[in-house]
C-alpha cells in the first residue's frame, strides 16, 4: 500500500472528513427537520428512504476516504521517543 495516493494525504483526510459530517446532516436533516415539520420550504412530513439512504452512502464514503488517508506515524520524518 505503498503506491496508494490516498495515504498520508492531508488534503483527502479532510475531504472524507466534510464529506462525512456532511452525510451525517443530511441524515439529521431527514430524519428530524424533514419529517417533524411542514412548512412551504419542506413540504410535508414524508420520509423520504432514498434521501436518507443517499446521505448515508455520503456519510460511508467520507468515512472510508478520510480512514484511507489519515495521518500515519510511519510518516513523520523524526526519531520517536523509542527509537534507539
């Protein structure tokens, strides 16, 4: 997994992590804005499944982007506190 552009990429970690919160309020949205009020901006209180499942796969997405990216010890180019 060397080769893999995703590792130690700073810039797709906070990628997958917006994307992951982003999924996450869209899932809040749905399940408590959407459905617990009418108004002429949401019109009516269905749940709408693929809405809430599209933001769950959103939510998935960052959250493998942002798992594949993070930061890794190996990284860093000074000696650790264990190294001898």
């Amino acid at each position: 997994m060397q080769d893999n552009p995703l590792q130690n990429n700073p810039k797709a970690f906070w990628a997958g992590l917006v994307l992951l919160f982003l999924g996450i309020a869209g899932m809040v949205f749905y399940l408590v804005v959407r459905t617990g009020s009418e108004s002429l901006i949401l019109p009516g209180p269905n749940f709408r499944l693929k809405h809430f499942v599209l933001a769950l796969v959103v939510a998935g997405i960052g959250a493998v982007i942002a798992s594949f990216a993070r930061p890794r010890s190996g990284a860093f180019t000074s000696a650790g506190r264990n190294d001898r």
